[in-house]
C-alpha cells in the first residue's frame, strides 16, 4: 500500500519562464516624402532612358545606348567615346 504524500502550496512563488519578456509594439516607420508627378512617371516608366545620338565619320547619325563601345550601324565602324 502507498504511504499517501501531503503537499503544500506556496504562495508567494510565482514562477516566470526565463528570456519571456513583455510585448513591446516598436513606432510606426516614418511616412515616406511625397513623390513629384514627373518623378513618378519617371518611375513607372522603368527610369530614364539613357540613350545619345552619335555620328560617324560616315556621314551617318544614328541613336544608341550610352555604352563604352559602340558601333556604327551603317558602316559597323566603332565609336571612340
């Protein structure tokens, strides 16, 4: 036969999980500055277009990118920049 055990409660103990803190909402992200229309059509159409108008010794004017190395298309001559 088991030998019956007495607990006791105590009522001053109150046991808190380690590391658990209390919520703490953090402040609201700053609004964001208002956008200048020509700016936002910019922006939704992809950015600017970053085109140049060149010509060749060829005679030829031709528009292109803006890149390091380009070519004329009628006479396939490079630009030099």
């Amino acid at each position: 036969m088991p030998i019956p055990r007495t607990t006791t409660r105590s009522k001053t103990t109150r046991r808190v999980r380690p590391g658990r803190w209390p919520h703490v909402v953090p402040d609201p992200a700053p609004r964001p500055e208002p956008v200048h229309p020509a700016e936002r059509r910019l922006r939704d159409a992809g950015g600017p277009d970053d085109r140049a108008v060149y010509s060749c010794g060829c005679g030829y004017l031709f528009e292109a990118r803006v890149t390091s190395s380009v070519s004329c298309p009628h006479c396939r001559t490079v630009q030099a920049w």
